[in-house]
C-alpha cells in the first residue's frame, strides 16, 4: 500500500513542533518518544504501519481547537483516532503526522429520555453509550462488531453500521448534532436535540467523511427504548442461491427482522469447530431474529417459518428459550475470531443488491479458485452488506499481494452489480486506490470539494479515502 | 425549459446566460422567490428499477410521487418517511414529484420513527452548477464509500445541483394499524404523554397532538397492533382516558391529515415550521403570538404554528435551540433559521463549488 512520501521538513522540525503542542497541553498528553508512539503506528489494518511525528491526547474541546490551530498554522498534517479499530487504515498514520487522540473525552454530557436523545465525548466506547442508559430500558442502537472497543468519533468518521441496522439504520441515522473542531481551530456546533435541520445537511456530510473534515468532539445520539425481547430462528440450506431467494421472500412479506444474517459453508465449518454451536453442515445458513413481546415474536416467527419451509430447509430451529438463542448467535458471533484462530484473513465489507447474491457468491468462489485462496462468506444478507473473509498467510511471502489482489477483485465484482465497495468499514487506504472503479472522476472531484471548503489546506487524514494521484495537487498545494 | 433527459439538463445549465428556477411540480413553494428561467425537470419522468425483494427503487427526478406510490402499493410496500403533501396547506396545484420531496427533504409523521427522507435517499444523481453530471451513493442500503453527498443534496432546495435521479429505500406496508387517543390534554401533558410512548417498548409510529386531541399510532401484524394498543391504553391512562381508535381506515385518515398539517389549513397569517426537542416545545407553544394556533408532530419535536402575519416569530420567541422554517407568508425574514457565522461560511463555500456562477435557485434559502 502506497503512502505519500513523509515531509522531511516536518520530521526534522520535531522538537519544535512538541514543544508548540506541549504549550497547549499538559506534557504527558504529547507522547514523542519513539518506542511510545509505536502504540499508534497503526489501526484495525495491521498489515501497515507507521509510527507519527508524535501522538496527542487532549481532554477538551478547547485542546483540540489549540492542537488544530498550531497544526494549521505550522501545516502539519493531522490523523485523528478514535479507538483505532479501523479495519480500512482509517487511523493509519504517516511519519510527518499528528496522531490526534480522543480517548480522554468520554464523558456523558446530557441524558434526556423524554427527548430521547444523550449527549457524549467522541472518545466513549460505542458500547458505554447503551452502558449509560440501558438501566432505564434505553440503548444506542447502531452495533459494529468491536462496540466494546469503538469510540462514538470513529463511528462517526466511518459512518458504521452492525448486525442490527436492517431495522435501527446506521450511525448517520441516529446521530443529531456535533460539536466539530475545524482544521484552523474553529469550534462548530451542528445540529442538537432536536430533528431535521433546515439549510444545507452538513452534519449528513460529516457523517462518514472518514475525519476528513473536522474532528468531532461531542455528539448528540438518538437512543430508543429496548424491545421486550428478542428471538433468533436458524435455517440451513442446501444452496447459496435458495437461502438468498428466502431472504428476498421474507422482506417481500412485510416482516421486517431486526437481522438476517447468512453464512456459507466454509464458514460453518470454521466457525462450528471453534464454538461448537450445533450448526447444521449445509451450504447456507441463515439467522434470522425478530424483535417484541412474546407473542409478537410468535406471530412473526410463523411468518418467516412458513416462508423458510416453501424453501425445504435442511434445518430449521427456533430458539425456545435464551439459552438456544445463545447458541443459535455463538456461531456467528465467534465467526470472526474462529477464522482468526485459523487462519490470517482479510475481511472486505462489499456491499450488493441481494438480488444479486448468488451470481456474486458464484463469483467469489471462481475467484478463490483463481487465485488459490479459500474464503468464507459471513454478512448481513437484509442489507446485502457482503463480509467475505479471504484466507492467507502472512508469514508467507506474496500471499498478503495476493490476497489484496482477490479482494480487489471481488469488489470489482460488487461494483459490476449494482453494489459499492464499503458498505460499513469505509474507504481509508485499504480501498482508496479501487475508488475509480465506483466512480468517475467528475464524482470524485465533487467529493474532493466538500473538503476543499472545510479543509483548503488538505490536513486532516489526507492521504486517504481519494486515490493519491488524484488527490496529489491538492495535497501539494 | 423542459428538458427530456439527464443530457439535455447538463445542456440547459450549459446554455444558461442567467439565473435559472429549477422546478419539480411546483407544489412546494418554500423559501424567497427565484429569479430566472424556470427549468422543470417533470420531462424526466418514470421509475428506473423496482426489486421489492432488496427494498429499492429508482426513480427520474421529476416523477410524481403518486405513480411511485401506486407502484409500491402493488407490492404492498410503501415510502415509509410517509412524505406530508403541501398542496392543501399552501393551496398549490400541480403534480408533487419525488425530485421535490428530495429537494425538500419532505418527511410526515412517522419520521420520527424510521427517519426522514434524507434517512431514506440511498443514491442521487444531479447537475451541478456548471453543467456536469454527477452521481454519488447508489442502490444498496449500506454505503460509506466516499463522502455522503446523498445527504447534501436532500434539503439543498436545488441550489447545489439539479436531480435528474434519486435511489430510495422503502419499506412494507404493515398489515394493519390503531391509534389511542387522548382529549383536552395541555401542550405540557400531551408531550409528557407521548414522550411516555415513545419510551416504552411498543414501537410506536406517529405522535401528534392538534390542539386538542393527542394521537398515537402504532403499526404492524393484527395480533401485536392488538397487544400494544391494550399495553398502550394502560401505560397512557395515567394522562386522562384514552380512546382506541381500531378501525385501521380511520386511524390511516387521520394521520393523512396530521401528515398534511390540516389542522391549520383554514388557519389566516403565517405558517412556521419548527423543529424543536420535544421538552421545549410546550414553553414555546406558550409564548406563541395571541390569536395563533398550532400542532405538534413527532413527539412535540415539530411544531406547525399559524401566527399573525408579518410576525418575526424568531424575535419574537427569542433564543430557542431549535430550527425554525416560515412555510407560508408575508413576514419579511430569512425562511431557514440563520446559520452562525462559520456554518454560513461552510454552506456559502459549498454553494460555489457547486454552482460557481451561483445560477441555481439563486437565494431561495437565503
């Protein structure tokens, strides 16, 4: 992976540099020494790494707004952080930069259950928000798989989703307003407590604007009330294409589950000797929950039960009880961490029409044979949002290229039928070079105008989301 | 100018030598009048692709919304933002079409459950100011590849591009409905009452008062409409008596007139539309100008007040958090809430990248 050329200028002004910052801030919270900025050399990606200039760690919005100020006037450049569980290299680093760290803020500034809403410091895990509330019967709802570890300001930079946005919608559809340091220091407030904004939709743009615009201190997030429970059904399949068509049959029925979740054989396998679930062995598998009262959950069981059964399932089990409904989600929960245990693997987020699931499933799999290396399919099959996990070694020189190369591949392929490259981890530098394939360059020139205005100089976390020749004059400017 | 196609826009803007109207179905006459030429889009009509199965359907911008709802209809599916119709409240005629529900970012009550229709826009394609096409987003429901110019361009009102197409999510219809009602409740109780609602576990899909009566709608299976309006009525009786209202055709009629804000069609003087938390909504209701009248939608997070024409109801309210939109009327104010100083500045700088010559329904949100 390719990353602009550090700016020796930059890296020979350090100690300068740390001690402009070490006047804003207290001195333990500018970490320049090179063994302890390691810690920041990379993210969730971890194929690549760099150590930065050095790491910040401020505790306010006002120490943000300092950081920035001095950054923008020295033209350093600057990668903001959440908790680094970016799986794209959206936190990565390049010698020449500022790490900017928000895990000091993680306060819980306002709680309003009449309003439903609660406002908190970015630097809070994604998991401590539902923390919070959830006493009083409350939660967040967008769920990515690292919530114990994710911060609310890389949610918000990536835009993430999780198992259960079929029904609760992303990061962008719960977020009302932030507080945003701009990259000259200026502190904006966008949005709040209350709905739809008129004027121009800037928060919608910041959402998913991977820090490349301002970095968000403080955000305001819709929280709901907990359902009364909630109940998984497992089905197993002989064919990819006939749990897809279930799939299809059951939103065209009006159920609309709060997650359908498909796996593939390879993937059962792993998956089922790592956690022992009891999963059938078959080629498709899917976990469909649904949400309510007791009764509620029964009445929309049967619906999706009838359906599943026009599809002569190899198995189809319903939880009764929590227990069964434990282990009907241990499989799929450990999905990711079996894989780990046997392999190094690449997980690619694609995104497709679910009509267009089996040819792309086909696809994948003429891929794997292509390129000699096996991948299992676990996602979210209500939203098409695609979780090929590739299988390479990466102690084995070339497979890592290799592997790059079959994911790029796939993509390409989700692209081709209607779909995006990322539909949840976002674009970082993993899929910033493959950014022509979806778009055109009128397109990306459109994109790389919102951050002229919010960003004329090009500092914040720019070496990413754009194709670096593309971006190569901004860049330089 | 009517253009036919996307090509044939891109030409129009192109051509242009001075400001241009851009115009859906000319229902929705919000914001300062445009100078220019009128360029409606209604030439570039029909749905591009409809997979009930994947829940998307693609549409040209100047489609009406009718055909699009019929379509779905079919498939017993439904735009589920529920998009209010502005014809009655603002006596326009003409054909509402989904480029200006985009454009407006037009939502009805059950926003407040599934969100707006920003919330529901997976896809757009537009011409910009200097006559290029572009595109950003697509047809799958999840997306966050590249920056989210969908968002952007839903509420700009056109003056960032035209839309030649939009890409929706939609959702099924839901087998049946009830509404529980309470009577002769005060703004104070009648938001305490929803605000109860919608912190409850009984997913409810539209909270609206109209000065008198407080409506809640719940959706979904026979059985469970059942089970939550009985959960309802008991949770609620702590507001005063609560009616239940099963009949699912007369609930639906009554949420198409909160969605169409006819409570204040016959209403004189300005209508103000402000988006508000639902806490601060009943202080706000009171210190409302003598002789006005309102509805609250969304919990109390909107209100729709017809006040005295001519009021600055901002100046006259003072400092509120919210965000208030004059709809409808005389009062010589800006329509959209000002913006601070460095917002005003962001918007002012995306403008002109978008539209250099600043030709786009040149100060319609000004």
């Amino acid at each position: 992976m390719e990353m602009p050329t550090p700016n020796a200028a930059i890296i020979s002004r350090k100690a300068q540099i740390v001690e402009r910052l070490r006047e804003v801030l207290p001195d333990d919270a500018v970490i320049d020494d090179v063994a302890e900025t390691r810690a920041y050399e990379c993210d969730g990606l971890s194929a690549y790494r760099c150590p930065p200039l050095c790491a910040v760690l401020p505790a306010s919005t006002q120490e943000v707004s300092a950081v920035l100020k001095i950054c923008h006037e020295l033209d350093i450049p600057v990668v903001p952080r959440g908790s680094g569980t970016s799986l794209a290299g959206g936190a990565m680093p390049t010698a020449d930069a500022v790490i900017l760290g928000v895990a000091k803020l993680n306060d819980v500034l306002e709680t309003s259950y009449e309003d439903r809403m609660i406002r908190v410091q970015t630097g809070r895990t994604n998991l401590s928000v539902t923390g919070a509330v959830e006493t009083d019967g409350f939660f967040y709802a967008p769920d990515p798989s690292s919530q114990l570890a994710c911060a609310i300001a890389g949610n918000i930079a990536m835009n993430s989703g999780g198992a259960h946005c079929l029904k609760y919608g992303v990061t962008t559809n719960n977020l009302l307003g932030v507080t945003m340091v701009m990259m000259d220091g200026t502190v904006v407030e966008i949005g709040g407590a209350h709905l739809d904004s008129g004027g121009l939709d800037l928060l919608g743009v910041i959402c998913g604007s991977e820090g490349q615009l301002g970095v968000v201190t403080e955000a305001t997030l819709r929280i709901l009330h907990k359902p009364e429970g909630a109940r998984p059904v497992l089905m197993g399949f002989d064919s990819s294409e006939v749990a897809g068509a279930c799939v299809s049959d059951i939103i065209k029925a009006g159920v609309l589950p709060v997650a359908i979740e498909f796996m593939d054989r390879p993937c059962i396998e792993v998956c089922e000797a790592f956690a022992k679930a009891g999963y059938p062995m078959c080629d498709a598998l899917l976990i469909v929950e649904v949400e309510g009262s007791e009764a509620e959950i029964d009445e929309q069981l049967e619906k999706i039960i009838a359906i599943a059964k026009t599809h002569n399932p190899v198995e189809l089990r319903e939880a009764k009880n929590a227990d069964e409904a434990g282990r009907i989600w241990l499989g799929r929960k450990s999905a990711f961490g079996a894989m780990g245990q046997v392999n190094d693997y690449m997980c690619l987020d694609g995104t497709i029409p679910v009509s267009a699931l089996p040819e792309v499933l086909r696809g994948i799999q003429d891929l794997s044979k292509k390129f000699g290396l096996d991948v299992g399919n676990v996602f979210h099959a209500g939203d098409g949002n695609m979780h090929p996990l590739i299988l390479y070694n990466a102690n084995k020189p070339g497979d890592l290229e290799l592997c790059e190369e079959m994911g790029a591949e796939i993509l390409k392929l989700c692209v081709k039928v209607g779909g995006c490259l990322t539909g949840e981890h976002g674009v970082g530098i993993e899929k910033r070079d493959l950014m022509n394939v979806q778009f055109d360059p009128v397109d990306l020139e459109a994109q790389m105008a919102v951050k002229d205005v919010f960003d004329p100089k090009w500092l914040l976390n720019p070496a990413k989301v754009f194709p670096l020749e593309t971006s190569q004059t901004r860049r330089a400017a | 100018m009517t253009p036919r196609n996307e090509s044939e826009v891109a030409a129009a803007i192109v051509e242009s030598t001075g400001p241009v109207r851009v115009m859906g179905g000319g229902t929705r006459p919000i914001g300062r009048p445009v100078p220019g030429e009128a360029l409606s889009v209604a030439g570039l009509s029909g749905i591009s692709l409809y997979e009930p199965g994947a829940l998307t359907l693609v549409a040209q911008a100047g489609t009406p919304v009718a055909e699009i709802e019929a379509a779905l209809a079919k498939e017993n599916q439904r735009l589920a933002f529920e998009p209010m119709d502005h014809r009655t409240l603002l006596g326009t005629k003409g054909t509402p079409t989904i480029g200006g529900i985009v454009a407006a970012n037009v939502s009805g009550p059950r926003r407040i459950a599934v969100g707006a229709c920003r919330d529901f826009l997976l896809g757009v394609r537009f011409v910009d100011g200097a006559g290029q096409i572009v595109k950003n987003g697509g047809r799958v429901m999840k997306n966050v590849t590249g920056y989210d110019l969908v968002k952007l361009m839903c509420g700009a009102y056109g003056t960032l591009g035209v839309l030649t197409e939009v890409s929706l999510k939609v959702l099924p219809r839901t087998e049946t409905q009830a509404s529980l009602i309470l009577h002769d409740a005060t703004p104070e109780q009648a938001v305490a009452a929803m605000s109860a609602a919608f912190g409850s576990p009984f997913e409810v899909t539209g909270a609206a008062h109209d000065g008198t009566e407080t409506v809640i709608r719940i959706e979904g299976f026979t059985g469970s409409v059942a089970y939550r309006a009985g959960e309802l009525k008991k949770l609620l009786s702590a507001f005063g008596p609560v009616d239940v209202l099963d009949d699912a055709e007369a609930s639906a009629a009554r949420w198409r007139a909160m969605r169409d804000v006819t409570p204040l069609t016959k209403a004189d003087g300005d209508i103000w539309r402000i988006s508000v938390r639902p806490s601060a909504a009943p202080g706000m209701i009171a210190g409302l100008p003598s002789g006005s009248t309102y509805m609250m939608d969304w919990g109390g997070g909107l209100i729709w007040a017809a006040v005295p024409a001519g009021t600055d109801l901002r100046t006259h309210l003072g400092d509120t958090s919210g965000h208030m939109t004059l709809i409808r009327g005389t009062a010589d104010v800006p329509t959209f809430q000002p913006e601070a100083a460095p917002l005003a500045a962001l918007s002012a700088g995306l403008r002109a990248k978008f539209d250099p010559n600043g030709i786009l329904n040149k100060g319609i949100m000004g």
